[in-house]
C-alpha cells in the first residue's frame, strides 16, 4: 500500500485493539469494522475508519492525480487537538488561526445595531428633558 494512508491505517489498527469490541467481546478487526458491530466502536474509532475510507477513496481518485493524495495524518490531526490550530489551509495559513478566540457556546449574541441607535435616542431625549426643566425652573 502508498504510504499516504499508512499513519491513519496504523492509528486504525491501534484504536480498534484497544476497543471492547476486540478486547472483552473478542471479536476480529474485520468483524468490528463491519455494520453489526461498527456502532459500537468508540467514537475515535468510528472517524478513522472514515479517514482511512476516504483516503484509499483518495488514492484513486484522477483529481487529485497531479498534486498526489494529500491525506490528513493521524500525527497531524493530534497535533491540531492539542495546540488549536486548524489543519485546514486557506490562502497558505490555517483557517482557524486568526480567529478570535475560543468560545464555549454562552457567549451573548452581539446587540442589534437598531436597539443601540434606540438607546442612544432615549438618553438624548431623557437629557433634553431634564435640560427643559432645569430652564423653567
């Protein structure tokens, strides 16, 4: 086999021994990787045989026959885990590096642009009022 899928089929391998599947059911790789017997796998499991699928899908594949099959690698996937930056590449940089930050879900929705132009106007007017009254006085 290439060698552009041998990381991710050996990461494959190694998830798929330490499963139960494997481990306490004892069954065979092939049997786990089968539909009975798949959805049991852990979930890390579960995206590299998907990985691993859409590489072999990529060694075939005649768009990508003059750049070669650019297979994301087990190493670099763990790498993207523990330091936040992106694989992905856009206009040379990851596309998730400049962003902002992270963020956790609760973050407050950004504010209409309408009801700070509606705030604005009531304190304007809260002011011209008090301003009214401090002239007839």
């Amino acid at each position: 086999m290439p060698s552009s899928c041998k990381e991710i089929r050996a990461a494959l391998a190694q998830c798929l021994q330490e499963s139960e599947c494997i481990m306490v059911q004892r069954h065979t790789a092939a049997e786990c990787l089968r539909p009975p017997l798949v959805d049991g796998l852990p979930l890390k499991c579960q995206q590299l045989k998907k990985g691993f699928g859409e590489c072999r899908r990529g060694m075939i594949d005649m768009r990508k026959r003059f750049r070669g099959n650019q297979a994301v690698t087990f190493t670099q996937l763990q790498e993207t885990e523990t330091s936040g930056e992106g694989y992905q590449l856009y206009a040379g940089k990851s596309a998730f590096s400049g962003a902002k930050g992270a963020t956790d879900g609760n973050e407050k929705p950004p504010e209409d642009w309408r009801e700070i132009e509606n705030e604005k106007y009531r304190r304007e007017a809260a002011a011209a009022v008090v301003a009214a009254a401090k002239g007839k006085k």
